[in-house]
C-alpha cells in the first residue's frame, strides 16, 4: 500500500512485521537467489526487512534500495545500517534508479501504484546488465476476499479500495509490458496471501481498507464501520487476496 503520511507509512511499516509478510519474503529470497558478490537493487524497501537480508547474502555494499515514502528510507537506513544503500527515489522515467548494471532487480508492491507503468518497466530494464534478472511483486486486488456475511458489501468495500490504486489488476497486465521493454522468459507464479482477518497483516490491511473506503463506492463512514466491526468478529477466519510473482532477464 502507498503511504499518504507518516501515519499511514508507519502502518504500512507494521504490516512487515507480521508472520505473513515473512513467509513473503521467504519465498521472495528464494527465487531471486542472490548470490556473494552480485549486484542488487531493490525497488520499494519498505522499511528494510529484506534489503537487509539481500545485503547478507551479496555481501557489504552491493545491494542498493530505493523507496519513494521518506519514512520508510528512514526505517530502511536504520535497520541495514552500512550494509546497504539506502536512497529516497520514485520510478518513473529515464534516470529515476541508479545507473548500475545491476546482476539483480526487485520491484516490490511498487509498478501497481504508478500511473506511467510502461516508462517505469523501461527504466527497470535500463539498470539491468544483459543476462540480468528481475523479479516484481504485486497485488490483484480485484481478489481481495473477507470472511462473515454481507458479501455484497464486501465486494463494495473492495471496489472502493481498488480506486486507491492506479493499478488494481497490474499482475495480468504486466506481460505486455515486459516485453515491449525488451524483457524476455517471462515467468509468473500466484502467491496467495491468507490469514486470519482478525489479527496480523489482516487486521492492518483491515484498518487502511476502513480508512481509505468512506466517500468511495457510495460508502458511508458508518456502513464502513459497521463492515470493518464485523469482520474483526470473525476472528481466526482467512481473509485472503492474491499476490503474483513474476519475472524476466535482459537478453
């Protein structure tokens, strides 16, 4: 989620911490394996989680991350200390990433919030060296599913979410993209993200729905209090949404 303020980025900064976001970025480690010595940058730090273990697999000073939120490159500089690079960028077009060439991209929960994605995949493309890889992560949010009764309003509330983001549905829209940027062996693998709506990362994605839902969709601030009320009640029910994986290399 795109923070808007510090009180927003801070709450989005909690979602890291949570036991589904680790399992997250588990996998995500797995299939960037990054190896000693290899150049990485990661697009969207978040609060340095793992650009913090990407630095302990590459080595001191070869892994740079970038983020658009201050907040977050304040928690990202403190947690990886001199281990990494930690710099206030935002992707968009031709010079926005460092120059590189890079061995590795990652572009984290970044592409779906942008409103120019196509100069965005070029400027990936352009920091990576030839044989370089890069792997994106993002959200369907179409998907979003929370448990309890009222599914129509549910369905409500996710429509109003999905107008908070310029992208909604960028993971089965990426592939065009890709390729037009010179991307090639596009790969894509479904991450679904499930958990108990009641606490972890579904109580926070929770709070910023509730938050962001009044005034959307024809929603009022009381049905959207009356909806995010209910759905705390449901305790251990899975809410889930999905996350997609996917990468390329320059040829």
């Amino acid at each position: 989620m795109l923070p808007t303020d510090a009180r927003s980025a801070r709450r989005v900064a909690d979602t890291y911490d949570t036991a589904e976001a680790a399992a997250e970025r588990d996998r995500t480690r797995g299939l960037l394996s990054v190896a000693p010595g290899e150049r990485v940058l990661l697009v969207g730090t978040g609060p340095g989680h793992l650009l913090a273990e990407l630095a302990g697999a590459a080595g001191p000073g070869a892994v740079h991350g970038v983020d658009a939120d201050p907040v977050m490159v304040t928690l990202a500089r403190r947690r990886c200390g001199t281990r990494a690079i930690v710099e206030q960028r935002t992707l968009g077009a031709r010079g926005s990433l460092p120059d590189g060439p890079f061995d590795v991209v990652a572009c984290l929960q970044v592409l779906e919030f942008l409103g120019d994605t196509r100069a965005a995949v070029t400027e990936l493309h352009r920091v990576l060296r030839p044989g370089g890889r890069l792997l994106v992560l993002d959200t369907d949010w179409t998907s979003l599913h929370w448990p309890g009764p009222g599914q129509d309003r549910h369905r409500r509330i996710r429509d109003a979410w999905c107008t908070t983001v310029p992208r909604p549905r960028l993971p089965h829209e990426l592939g065009p993209l890709l390729r037009a940027a010179g991307f090639a062996g596009e790969w894509a693998e479904r991450a679904t993200l499930r958990g108990p709506a009641a606490t972890g990362y579904g109580a926070e994605l929770r709070e910023m729905v509730a938050d962001a839902a009044p005034g959307r969709c024809g929603l009022s601030p009381a049905e959207v209090d009356a909806w995010a009320s209910g759905v705390a009640a449901c305790g251990d029910e899975p809410f889930s949404v999905d996350r997609w994986f996917l990468g390329a290399h320059r040829p």
